[in-house]
C-alpha cells in the first residue's frame, strides 16, 4: 500500500509497533507479547497530518479518535476488546450499591406528597486502555555523500608514470647510443675515412657468417662477400676499389686528405650496410624466408 500511495504522488511510510494485547482481569492490565508486534500504514493529508490506515485483514479496524462516540464504541466492541489505536481516558459511571441495612421510611402526608430520595451510592468501574507507540521504520536508505578525494591521489600515480615513462626513454636512448659507438667507432677512430668504411663493412659482414683469412686480397673478399650479399654489388666494389688505391696505390696521402674521395665512401658504405642489416633482418622473419 505505502509503494501503490507513493506511485500516485501521497506522501506515505510504515509505522511498525504493537498491538493492545491481551487483557487480564486479575491484574487490570493488558500483556502485549512478541506475538502482538504489528505495522500499518500512514498517509499524510495536508490539514489533517498522518493518518493511520490498516491494511491487513486479520486485524480489526483502526479506531481514530473523533470517528464515533463512546456509546458507539461500547455497541460495536462490548467486551473491551483491545485496538491499535488510543482510546479517551474512561469515565467514571455511576452505579447503585444496596447498603446492608434497611431504611425505614415513616409515611407522612407530606412524604405522601413529597416520597424521600435515596441517593445511589456510586463506585468507579475502569477501563484499561493501551497506547500503542508507533516506530518509523526508514523506508529507503539515506543517500551517502562520498568523501571529498585528496587531488594528490591521482597527481601522485600520474606523476610517477612519466616519470617511469621518462626514465625507460632514457635508457633505451643510452643504449642505442651506446650500440652505435660499438659497431661504428670501435676500434677504428684513428683510421682514415676510406679505411674506416672498409673495416666497418668486414665487421657488420659477421653478422651473415662471412668471414675471411688472412691471406686473402681486396678482390678476393670482395666475390665472397658478393656470394653472401647478393643486389649489393655497387657499394662493395666501390669501397674495395678506394680501399685498394689508398692502401697500394702511388699516392696514399693525397686519397686521405680528399674530401671528394670521403664523400664517395660515405655514400657506398651507407648503401652497403642497408644491404648487410636487411639480410640479417631476413634471417628473423621466418614467414617471409619459406616463401
């Protein structure tokens, strides 16, 4: 009943408590047990306020004070059965009591006309009444605020992910460098351009197996490595024909000091190594070497 009155837009709840219980005439008071425990339902009316309804056929009608009077009251519950709701304090209705001893009357001819009265003797006949207290059971649960978040919470995490981000760059960009150092300058920093180039060439040709004896010539080297690098044939000759004029040609000196001749084996030995790194490459990419 409270979901239906609330589906139309009346403010309602449900009030839990007990009932009267049951009366006993030793005592004069009503024994309310576990068993009495009972909730109904109330509606608000503007004007009038909480308005108690039962809707629970097993129980008896709510009795609402000013509804109907005591005489009405004492027609449809004669034995005083207990309600859910109050009822008015009981009055006090008078009685006769007989005394225990006769009262003469001597008739007179004025008690002929005037007869005596005999005031009636009254006694108090109460009636017990209990007054349920009601208990507001929360229909729905109060909303809970959430708690205001330290901004330092999620600066903190985001602050340490780039930094971790910052120091992992780092780190690769150190390494790279530090690749590059050993494979390009190793070993070869006080040499001349030309026999620079041919020294890096016969070391980045170890990383295809290829490798050559001591007693072999410039020309010599230079068909094995066309055996094992084959569409590279240009840059290798190139770099096999400056290393032969600067190593046994007339004027070695004059082929140092050439900017023309450093030009040309800069470019040959960029050619070369593009070569030489896309055949290693080749090697790691299996789907590509079954076809």
């Amino acid at each position: 009943m409270v979901v239906m009155l609330r589906s139309l837009g009346i403010p309602s709840r449900m009030a839990a408590g007990f009932a009267q219980g049951e009366f006993d005439a030793a005592t004069g008071q009503y024994i309310v047990r576990e068993a009495d425990a009972h909730t109904w339902v109330e509606a608000y009316f503007p004007g009038y306020g909480w308005i108690e309804f039962e809707p629970t056929t097993a129980e008896q009608s709510l009795t609402r004070e000013g509804d109907r009077d005591t005489s009405e009251e004492s027609q449809t519950n004669p034995q005083g059965e207990p309600t859910t709701t109050p009822t008015p304090t009981p009055s006090p209705t008078p009685t006769e009591t007989p005394t225990s001893e006769p009262q003469i009357i001597t008739a007179t001819p004025e008690s002929a006309e005037n007869p005596p009265v005999i005031p009636p003797t009254s006694t108090l006949t109460p009636t017990p009444t209990l007054t349920p207290t009601p208990v507001i059971l929360p229909t729905q649960p109060a909303p809970v605020q959430p708690e205001p978040r330290d901004p330092l919470e999620l600066l903190l995490p985001a602050a340490g992910l780039v930094l971790g981000l910052v120091v992992l760059a780092l780190l690769l960009i150190a390494f790279g460098w530090l690749l590059y150092w050993w494979w390009e300058w190793r070993g070869v920093k006080g040499l001349s351009p030309v026999k620079r180039v041919y020294a890096l060439m016969e070391r980045y040709l170890g990383l295809l197996g290829v490798t050559f004896r001591p007693d072999q010539t410039p020309d010599e080297r230079r068909r094995d490595t066309m055996r094992a690098l084959p569409g590279s044939e240009r840059p290798v000759t190139a770099i096999t024909r400056l290393y032969t004029a600067e190593r046994y040609g007339p004027n070695p000196e004059m082929l140092e000091k050439s900017p023309n001749v450093e030009a040309q084996a800069e470019a040959a030995w960029s050619d070369a190594r593009k070569g030489i790194l896309r055949r290693w490459l080749a090697r790691f990419m299996f789907w590509k070497r079954d076809k």
